[in-house]
C-alpha cells in the first residue's frame, strides 16, 4: 500500500555493530534476527571496519547491541534480556 494512509516505516529499534569474519558477532546476528522476527520489531547491522570512529569505539567490545539507541549488550546477546528490552517500550 502506497499513498498518506500507508504504514510508515519505522526505524530499526535494534542495532547490531560488528565486523565480518567474527564468530560473536555471527552468534549475537542469529539471536538478535530471532527475536527481532519473533516480536516483530525491525534491526540493522553496521560493519564497524567501514567507519574509524566506530571501530575507535566499538573495536574491542563487538558484538555491541543497541536498543532504542542505548548501548544494550556487548560480546554476547542474551536472547532473554533483548525480548524484555524490547517489550518494556
């Protein structure tokens, strides 16, 4: 549906930052596409080798999650704590 009366996309409530090639980071990836599909909420991923300050900032913790913008997790994604995160909007 196109038009003023169509649903409007929202913006991903869920970042994942981390880099390729990272186990964690593919690990927090399936937890997070889990439940993100699960509740039906919408996340992004960002590639932190394709931007020095966030590789400055977030090299040394991936996987980092965000929640709503809020830094939620960093190394491991607990499946449990991102759906109470989500659901206590």
């Amino acid at each position: 549906m196109t038009g003023p009366d169509a649903p409007q996309p929202t913006a991903p409530r869920v970042t994942l930052y981390g880099r390729a090639g990272c186990h964690l980071c593919d690990e927090a990836r399936a937890v997070v596409e889990a439940v993100c599909s699960e509740l039906g909420e919408s996340w992004t991923e960002v590639d932190i080798d394709a931007d020095p300050a966030l590789l400055d900032r977030f090299g040394e913790e991936i996987p980092v999650t965000l929640v709503d913008g809020r830094q939620h997790d960093f190394w491991r994604v607990d499946p449990d704590r991102l759906r109470t995160a989500l659901r206590g909007r």
